[in-house]
C-alpha cells in the first residue's frame, strides 16, 4: 500500500515536471523551427510553425562560410582557462572565508559582495585602461586574467563550505597535514557539489561573454563565437535563420559539458559522503 | 595539484609571449589600423578589395582592418577612444560625427595634399566645421518611396509618379490595404528621424532658421503629426506595433503584404535579394513640398593618431579615388561620393530598382536634422511625446506642446 | 579556527589571487567611477572636469530617477517571490531519486545556456502581439492576449516572465545542490519519529536549506538591479519608459549620451542602494539563515 502510494506521487512529479519542461523548451522548438527556414519563410503570413521546406542554408552559412571553427577553437580556450583560473582562485578565498576568523574579515567579505554589484558599463573603461596598461589588450589573457576575482563563486562555495564539520580540519591538523592539504585533501573533494555547479555555471558565463572579448580582442582571428554571432545582427536587417542556427549550434558545448557535470554531480553527492 | 598550477601558468605566461604580434621588418612600412562598421553584413569582400586597391597606390601603407557590427562599434569606439588606443582611421556616420569633432577626438584634415576633386560637394560640406574638414565621407544616401508593383497591379493603382503628394499616396495605401487583413498600404515610421523631415514637407520645421529655439509645437508641425498619426489609428493602412507583431518594417515589405515602403536606397541590395516580387522606386511625395533624408558615413582620422598622413591618404582614397567609387557602385553599396561619370552609369547599370533616376533626382530635396550636440538626448526626449500621439493618449497637440515645453526646459542654450 | 602567525600567512596566500584581482578589476575602477561621478566627463573628449555634487542633485531632482527605481521594484517584487518558489517547487522535486528525473534536470537547465540574445530576440517574437506564439496559444483557450512588450501595464511583466523562464533551471538547482548537502540520516530519524512530509519540509529541509536560500535571494538581488540585456533587446526601456531601469539608464547616458559623469553618479547611487540592502541581508540573516 504505502508502495504503491510512493509510486503515485512519482508519477504525478515526474508528469509535473514533463510540463514545466515543456513550457520551458517551447520557444527552443520555436528557435529550431527557425533556423531551418529559409529566409523567404521567416516572415510568412500565416505563421509556419514547422516549416515547409527545410532548409539548411544558415547551418551552412554558419559552419562554411563565416570562421566557425576558428572562433569554436577562441571561444573554448578562453572559457576553458577562465573556468580554471576562477574556480582555483575562488576555492582558495572561499576556504578562508568559510573556516578562518581573522579581523575585518566581514568587512572583506561585505566589500566583495558589493563590488559584484556595479555594473561593467561604468567600470568597463576604467578595467580597460587597467588592461591597456597592463599590455594585455587584443590578447587571450587579457580576457581570462579578470576572471580570476569571481565574488559569485567565492559566495556560493562560501555558504557550502560553512557547512563542513570543523572536526575533519582539527583531526587533519593533529595528524601533521598543512593547510593546503587540508584544502586539497579535505576542502575540494567534500565541495565538489558546489564546484561542478559552478564549472558548469563558469563556463557557460565566459561562454557567452560578449563585452570583454569584444572590447579586448581587436583581431578579427581572435573572435569568439557570441562575437561572430552578433554580426549577424546588422544596421538594417538581422538574419534571424542563422543567427537562430549559429545560437544553438553555440549552446552543444556547453550542453555537453552540463552533461557530464550532471552526471558527476550526482555522483560527487553519492560516493564523497558529504559530512 | 601545484604542478598544475605550475603549468597553468606556464601557458599562461606562453600565451602572453604569443599575443604580442611578432616583429616582422618593416621599417620603411607604415601600419594603420581602420575600424569601420558598413562594411559588415555583406560588404566585407568589398573592402577587402578598396584596401587592396589602395595598396596598388601605396604599398609602404598597411592597413589592418576591423569589422564590428554597427549595434557595438559605438560602445566600442568610445571605449577606445577613452582609453586612448583609438584606431587611426575609423568610421562615423552624420549623427556621431558632431560630438566627435566637437569634444576634440578627431583631427582636422589637411585636404590640400589630396585628390577630393571628385567628391559630390555636399557630402564634403556635411563633415565640415568652420569651413575645415574633419571628415572624408565616403557613401551617401537619400530616401526614397519604395513599392511592390505587383499589389498595385492588383489594386488596379497607377504606379508613383515624381510629382506625387502625401494625398495620391494615401489613396493608392487605402487601395491596397482592402485588399487583405494582413495587407498593408504604406509604412513610415513615427519617430523624431522620420518627424524632423515630415515637417519640412508641410513647411514646419524642429527650431527656427538659426536654431536657437525649438518651434516644436508649431501649427505646420501639428498638422504633418495628425496626418502621421491618422495613418496608424484612423486609416490603418500602416500597421501599429501590435499589427507588425515584432517583425521589421523591411521584413514587412520583403514578406510581400506591404504596398509601399520609405526608407533608404541601402534596402536595394537585400530587397534585391529577397524579394520575389517586383519592386521599383518613386521620389518620395511630400505634404507641400518634397523633402528626403540625407545620411553620409564618413572616414576619420583620430587626433591621437601617430601615422596622421598616412592615415589621410587612406581615407582620401577610399572617399575620393575613382577606383574604390567603383568597386563600391559595383557592390551595390549605396551611392559612393566620388560620382565620376563612369561610376555614375555603373550605379545606373544595377536594376532593380529601375527608376534609378529617382534617386538622383531625390537629391534636389535633401533636408538634415538640427545640428546639435546633445541631438540623441533631444530625439529620444521627442520620440516619448510621439508615441504618446501614436496610442492615442494625447493629441497632436497636446504631445508636441508637452514636447516643446520639456524639451525648451532641458535643452535650451 | 584560530589564527595563528602560521595561519596569518596561510590567510593571506590563499587570498591573495581574489584579493589582487578584486584590487585592481573591482577597487581600482570602482574608485576611478566615484570620482568620474563627480565630473562631468564626455568618454571621447578630454579631462574630465570636477562639478562637484550636480550630477547627484540633477539625478536626484529628475522625475525619471524615481520612475526606474519604481521601475525597478515592480521587476523585484514580482521576479523574487516568483523565482524562488518556482525553483524551490521544482528542486524539491529534483531531490526525488524517481527514475528518469535526471533528463528533466538536463532538459530544464537549456535555457539558462542560451545567450541572453539569442533568448531575448526569441521571446520579442513569442510575446509579439498579433503572430506571436503566446497569443495564438491564448486564442485556444479563448483568451485574448495583450500586446505583451508594447502595452505599459504589461511590458514588466513579460520581462519578469522571460527572466523566471532563464533563471529557474539555474536556481533549481542551486537549491538542489543546497538539498542534496543535508544528512539523509536527518530525515530518517525524523521519518522514525513519525513526521509528515509537510512537516519534514517545514522543520528540517528548509530551515537546513536557508544558507542556500540566503546565497540565492542575494544573487536575485542583485540580478534585479543589474537587469540588462533582454530590456535592451526586448523593449529598449520602452513603451514610454515603462521598462527602463538602472543599467539600461547607465548605459544610455553613458554610451549614447556622452555622459559618463553623470552615467557613473547614477551608478555610485545604485552600488549605494544594493550595498544597504544586502547589508540588511546580513545583519536580518542572523534570524534566520542557520549555521551548523
């Protein structure tokens, strides 16, 4: 009996969330439908829902014609490299914040928070000049090496580091291991929770940059995929085929690396015995 | 886990070393760098070939080119341009050329050092400030009526004609419009771009002959604004936002429910391209008199720039030479400035449109907005105040008088 | 843990990446718009030239500050309670080992992969009037739907809307992560103790949650204010305004306007507002964010 009740209430979660999904993807069918239209459909009177002749025209245009490839190639190693960087630097700031006590240190922690908050429109031509200076502009790093403050990410690991028993960290210490063990050994594996999520969320960020490697990157050979994207969308008129095409060729890598992070994620919950 | 930071940095550190473009022999060479936007969506190619053109003429000349989208470049420049790596060369079309020359970010040209004997005159004067030039302009363009012959065949509508007014055009978008639901007569769009020019065909204009106040509200300019509006509300044979449904005005025309359509000849090469209809163009009927738009882009030189001559050369060139005129006529790529004869009957040479005559002769009527520097805040300032006439929430009246007094109030020398 | 001179340097070691970072691509420019938002500077000309507080008193006195702010509030109090409820709902969900679940928790994540572009410029042609998506599918059930981004009593809501569709796969889970950290043995012991699952969610999961809680009210917070890319793509502050909200207004001022002075005084008022707010959270979190 109470088998059978436990089954129900799966079946009705599992139908709820098939029409939260649905609701969801609706206008992702919508985006598909497009990018498989040629350009006379796009704007048929009535509406084509499925189009009536497949065209593959923009996949075409975005994989042979435009420097699909190189800008794939750009757009993986600088999201790549900016996930490292954030996830090493915001691990290591979050262990302190989490099991450290030292002076000012909420007043650190207070001014980190508010500096998530002002927007890149006005500090963009400040962090530029910075760049600039630095001899970083129209290079790779000088899109990576911001990443390497991530107050969302220290916050996120922060609140989840909290919650890890001090007792793991004061045996650890009785046994002779150093800090950065304990951060290695202890603090990294028990957060892996919190740090495929945040992979996964890093990396879809960086992924779909737009500002900094468009302000940085002068070269055309250096261009990322969103970059490349938007040039679709020009003065007077805006492909919507292809630039539909190109968004959600532009979205597999980050599907896959979700994928595998799912996956990990739940594993990480299963075998690393959170406490 | 050190080792890997360890080699992360290592590539890091690597990938720095390798940004820095290796130092080829090039002594006696000189490198501009050129930022442009009109070139992208389709005419990269074409610029490609000016440059390479321009090479022919001066080989210790290299030019690293730069494509942005023109959503970006403006955010883009400026962003340079403050942080004091502006490119040599780079474009700005009439409404940015203002506040660049007037703030000091680009430099006064000497043009007695090159050929702009060919250059149409009042694009010339357009960049200039005090008599000197600071800009190059390198294509113009007018606005014309386009229409969708085969609706007017099927209305039973005589073609436009050059002395068409607002009256003979309503009529035949009426016509048109009963043809279908979803059939449109006649698309202008209701914003301060579209008004400033409106009201000059009734005589009106945004301030007075020496543009020291702003004459928004008058009767002039309250008539053409009720005859815009009526359009949308009473006639309805140009659809409101709802009707249009998030589509373009040009994907309107292009989806062929659209009748006639005012807009720039730099629809030609996209509604060549996509239209499978045929199309040809009119100058565009006036209320009273006949006025159109006149929009330039042009070539400067920024006033930090350390290779100032060379730059002017290339500007010069692409603005003022024969052959890159050409290669732009070929391209359909709106009207180059240096009208020589033989690009004259290149641009001529491209159909459709036709009538291409029109768009020379449309040149008779060019009319330009209020020279100012705070231009953007005024039209946006407007633009609130027409769409207020547009859903009905204030008349023709009320919105310009409401318009006149904010606008005198903020903007007001 | 104590600190220790050992640990001082520890401290700092481990730090300083974030620190130098937040130095010199957070500190350095924050600074450089404080002072900016005291000058009248135009981005392409010049120097900027010191005004003193008139950039603050035109902003203060102008009607249009207050609209957006007014703006702004209608977003949160509408997208907040909207998208943690909805995102709570689905994670607890989520928390089920029910057998398939997992494609759920791939297929909702998609939207939150999209560029907000590519997702806004979608949702301008679901949400348009006549043709769009939405309305034809009203039209089945018979209802008749406003003209979504061109109506002003309506132009918020489809933002809020379109924001919940982006965020809720990301803050599900968040919040899942967050359920997937408490002790199973907890429920077991309180399942023994014979507590309804009503009761189960309200005395242990979510008390357990708030930490997660607090990080993801935190985050809305601030995504409200920084609300940006589908207004511009969607609505660009239109109808009459109805839309505009404070970035969107840094950005016009600064950008279009050649006004970074002013543009950066809007912009030190809003790091003001977010700051008090957030330094409310903390202090009110002591109430209830609990710590083990």
């Amino acid at each position: 009996m109470n088998k059978h009740k436990l089954k129900l209430a799966d079946k009705s979660i599992l139908l709820i969330l098939f029409l939260i999904t649905l609701i969801s993807l609706g206008p992702f069918l919508w985006m598909i439908s497009t990018s498989f239209k040629s350009s006379g459909a796009l704007m048929s009177i009535p509406i084509e829902w499925i189009p009536n002749e497949i065209s593959f025209k923009s996949y075409e245009k975005i994989i042979i014609e435009l420097p699909f490839l190189r800008s794939l190639f750009n757009s993986i190693l600088i999201s790549v490299f900016s996930t490292l960087l954030t996830i090493i630097s915001a691990s290591m700031a979050a262990f302190i914040f989490a099991k450290f006590e030292f002076k000012h240190k909420n007043v650190l922690f207070i001014l980190f928070l508010a500096s998530m908050m002002v927007p890149l429109q006005v500090t963009g031509i400040p962090i530029f000049i910075i760049l600039m200076k630095l001899k970083l502009i129209n290079s790779y790093v000088g899109v990576i090496v911001p990443t390497v403050f991530n107050v969302f990410a220290i916050f996120l690991l922060r609140q989840y580091m909290r919650n890890i028993s001090n007792e793991f960290i004061e045996a650890a210490l009785i046994d002779g291991a150093s800090y950065f063990q304990i951060y290695y050994r202890i603090i990294i594996p028990m957060s892996i929770v919190p740090i495929t999520t945040l992979i996964v969320i890093n990396f879809m960020n960086y992924w779909n940059d737009y500002f900094w490697p468009l302000i940085i990157l002068t070269d055309p050979k250096k261009m990322t995929l969103p970059i490349m994207l938007s040039k679709l969308n020009s003065q007077y008129a805006t492909e919507y085929n292809t630039l539909m095409a190109g968004s959600l060729i532009s979205m597999i890598p980050i599907l896959i690396v979700y994928m595998f992070a799912q996956k990990y994620f739940i594993r990480g919950i299963q075998e690393g015995g959170v406490k | 886990m050190i080792k890997k930071i360890i080699l992360l940095l290592s590539f890091v550190l690597l990938m720095a070393g390798c940004s820095s473009t290796p130092q080829v022999d090039v002594k006696e060479k000189e490198t501009i760098t050129f930022l442009n936007y009109s070139s992208n969506g389709g005419q990269e190619a074409t610029l490609t070939a000016m440059v390479e053109a321009f090479n022919v003429a001066y080989p210790d000349i290299i030019v690293e080119v730069e494509t942005l989208g023109y959503a970006d470049y403006f955010t883009q420049l400026a962003t340079r341009v403050a942080g004091g790596s502006a490119p040599d060369v780079f474009e700005l079309n009439i409404e940015n050329f203002r506040a660049y020359a007037d703030k000091g970010a680009i430099a006064k040209l000497d043009t007695s050092s090159v050929d702009i004997s060919q250059i149409y005159p009042k694009t010339l004067t357009a960049f200039q400030i005090a008599g000197e030039q600071y800009g190059l302009p390198t294509k113009f363009s007018n606005v014309v009526l386009i229409y969708n012959k085969d609706l007017f065949d099927q209305a039973g509508v005589e073609y436009p004609t050059a002395d068409w007014t607002w009256e003979d055009e309503l009529a035949a978008a009426e016509k048109i419009r009963a043809l279908g639901d979803d059939i449109y007569g006649i698309f202008r769009p209701i914003q301060t771009w579209e008004f400033y020019k409106t009201v000059a065909q009734n005589g009106g204009s945004m301030m007075n002959a020496d543009q020291t106040t702003f004459t928004l509200n008058s009767s002039e300019n309250v008539e053409a604004l009720s005859m815009m509006v009526a359009r949308i509300n009473d006639s309805n044979v140009t659809p409101n936002a709802e009707q249009m449904g998030g589509m373009g005005d040009w994907d309107l025309f292009k989806s062929g429910r659209l009748g006639m359509i005012v807009t720039g000849i730099w629809a030609f090469g996209d509604f060549s391209a996509n239209c499978d209809f045929d199309w040809d163009i009119a100058v565009e009927p006036g209320i009273k008199v006949n006025a159109t738009h006149f929009f330039s882009d042009a070539l400067v030189v920024s006033s930090d720039s350390k290779v100032h001559d060379a730059a002017t050369k290339f500007a010069a060139f692409i603005s003022g030479s024969g052959e890159a005129a050409l290669l732009r006529a070929n391209a359909n790529w709106d009207l180059p400035v240096a009208l020589t004869d033989e690009v004259e009957a290149a641009y001529m040479a491209i159909t459709p449109p036709a009538n291409k005559q029109a768009v020379f002769d449309s040149l008779n009527h060019l009319v330009m907005p209020p020279s100012l520097e705070y231009f953007n805040m005024v039209a946006d300032e407007l633009q609130i105040y027409l769409g207020k006439a547009v859903s009905g929430e204030l008349t023709a009246q009320e919105a310009l008088d409401q318009a006149q007094a904010s606008v005198s109030s903020k903007f007001s020398k | 843990m104590k600190t220790t001179t050992q640990s001082k340097w520890i401290i700092l070691l481990f730090l300083a990446p974030s620190l130098l970072g937040f130095i010199v691509f957070s500190l350095i420019p924050i600074v450089s718009a404080l002072y900016l938002s005291f000058t009248s500077w135009d981005v392409i000309g010049g120097a900027p030239e010191f005004i003193g507080l008139k950039n603050y008193a035109s902003i203060l006195f102008s009607a249009e500050f207050y609209r957006v702010i007014l703006n702004t509030l209608k977003y949160i109090s509408l997208y907040i309670p909207g998208i943690i409820v909805s995102s709570l709902f689905v994670a607890i969900m989520f928390d089920r080992d029910i057998k398939g679940i997992g494609l759920f928790r791939v297929l909702l994540f998609i939207p939150v992969l999209t560029s907000w572009v590519a997702g806004s410029i979608i949702w301008r042609s679901v949400l348009s009037g006549q043709y769009g998506l939405m309305n034809n599918l009203l039209a089945i059930v018979n209802i008749d739907g406003p003209s979504w981004l061109t109506d002003k009593s309506w132009a918020m809501i489809a933002i809020v809307m379109v924001s919940i569709w982006k965020d809720l796969g990301f803050f599900s889970l968040i919040l899942f992560g967050g359920l997937r950290g408490i002790d199973r043995s907890i429920y077991e012991a309180a399942r023994i103790d014979g507590a309804s699952s009503l009761k189960v969610i309200t005395r242990i999961t979510l008390p357990l949650l708030t930490p997660t809680l607090f990080f993801v009210l935190i985050t809305t917070l601030v995504n409200s204010f920084q609300l940006f890319p589908q207004i511009m793509v969607m609505t660009g502050g239109g109808p009459d305004g109805a839309t505009q909200v404070m970035v969107e207004r840094i950005y016009t001022y600064g950008f279009r306007y050649f006004q970074m002075g002013y543009a950066s005084a809007l912009a030190i008022i809003l790091l003001i507002i977010i700051v008090t707010i957030t330094l409310i959270q903390l202090v009110l979190q002591k109430k209830w964010v609990y710590y083990e």
